[in-house]
C-alpha cells in the first residue's frame, strides 16, 4: 500500500500536469450566414478559435467570440484567433450593464458606414420599433426605448385580459419608464403595443434565469430564445472588423 508521503507526491505531481495541459481557445458562435457554404454555418453554431473556416466566394460569416463580431467573406480560410483587431469588451459591458433609474442614459449605436440603423445602447432596453420577442435580465426596471429624440410620442401596452398602459416619450427623450405595477412582466408574458397611428403589434418576454458573462455565451442565449433583435443589436455594437 502506498505511504502517505508517495500518496502526497502523486497528488502534486497531476495538480501540476493538470496546470501543464494547455487550456482550449474559446469557442465564438455563429449569428449569420450567407452564400454558398451557408447551410454549414447555422446560426448559434460553435467554431473554436483554432478551427479552420473554409469560405468559397460570395461567402459571408458573422462570428461573435469573447473579444467581439467580425464578419469573414470568402473565398479565403480563416480562424478566429488569427483575426486581428481590438477588444470591444469594454463595449460588451456597458451594453449589458443593468442600469438603476438614476444611473441610465438616453442615446443609441449606429451601425458602421451611412445609412445604416439606429440601435439601443443597452441590451435590456425594449425597442418599440421592433416588437416581437424580447429577452430581459430581470423585470423590476423595464425601460422602453425609441431610435429618435423628437417630438412626445405615445405608446399603448395592452395586455393579454384587456389592461392598458399608455407611455409617453418627452421631445428629446429615448427612453420611458414600463409601470411594471399597472402591467406586471413575466416569463411568457404576452403584450400589445401600438405606436403613434400605428396597428397593434406583438411583444413578449423571456426572462432569462441568468445572464451568461461571455458575449459568446450571452448570444448563444438569446439565439436559444428565439431574442434576434437583440442578437442584431450585439452583434453591431461590438463588431470589430471584416475579414
């Protein structure tokens, strides 16, 4: 039987090949696809930093990883940790901050090059614009919020038993507060919201058990949710170049 001292040099020993073992690149995740090679590329797909990207021409992949998007065109091959170009972390962090009332700011992203969309500058917000499914980190501080500062505006929420809520922006403002009170949130919830002279549109939450910290992760999340607004909105804010 082994002495207790042979035991203890063992257990250092694996303590210290286990640390030895190289740790694998970070996986980035797929969010769009286009051309050719598209069917093997699927949305939320995961390629590891050393994988090889073979692209044929009229290619083109938008991957997410941990330092940020870039969008690969072919024909060419490609791996991520050979892309080149800075982090957009800190980006990734103030999108995803959970901001107190007191604490939040009005403004929005705007999409690289001319003409390109307008997009929230916080990941929480619920853009009136596009209506459809919206994933939440929590639902104490739900903020709606429009891509324009002019003029008042007024929004009607209607729930699925007929209560209403109506929220005005101020001119200048991008955001309005969701009196959670008068129309509670909920995981699966379903609600109405109608613009300024516009038709009833849907709207309905998920509200995310708990929220990844990697940007691969998180968009991973949103994608298993079905939240593709959102996933657009990450997608832009952190994009750091194409390839």
């Amino acid at each position: 039987m082994p002495s207790t001292r042979t035991r203890i040099l063992t257990a250092a020993l694996a303590a210290i090949a286990a640390l030895a073992v190289p740790v694998a690149a970070l996986a980035g995740v797929v969010v769009a696809a286009s051309g050719p090679s598209a069917t093997s590329f699927p949305v939320g797909k995961k390629i590891a930093g050393s994988e090889r990207i073979v692209l044929r021409a009229g290619d083109s992949l938008t991957v997410l990883d941990g330092q940020g998007t870039r969008v690969l065109r072919g024909a060419g091959t490609f791996t991520l940790d050979q892309q080149a170009g800075p982090s957009r972390r800190s980006t990734f962090s103030v999108l995803t901050e959970r901001r107190s009332a007191a604490r939040m700011r009005t403004g929005a992203v705007r999409g690289e090059g001319d003409g390109q969309p307008v997009h929230s500058p916080n990941l929480w917000y619920v853009d009136v614009g596009q209506p459809g499914k919206v994933c939440l980190a929590a639902t104490d501080r739900v903020r709606l919020w429009r891509p324009s500062t002019e003029g008042d505006a007024t929004y009607s929420l209607r729930g699925e038993a007929g209560r209403i809520h109506t929220v005005t922006f101020a001119d200048g403002d991008m955001l309005a507060p969701w009196d959670t009170r008068v129309l509670p949130v909920s995981n699966g919830a379903v609600f109405y919201i109608a613009g300024p002279g516009g038709p009833d549109k849907e709207l309905s939450f998920v509200v995310l058990d708990s929220v990844a910290e990697e940007p691969e992760d998180l968009a991973a999340q949103l994608i298993e949710n079905g939240c593709t607004k959102q996933l657009e909105v990450l997608s832009a804010a952190t994009l750091i170049a194409e390839g």
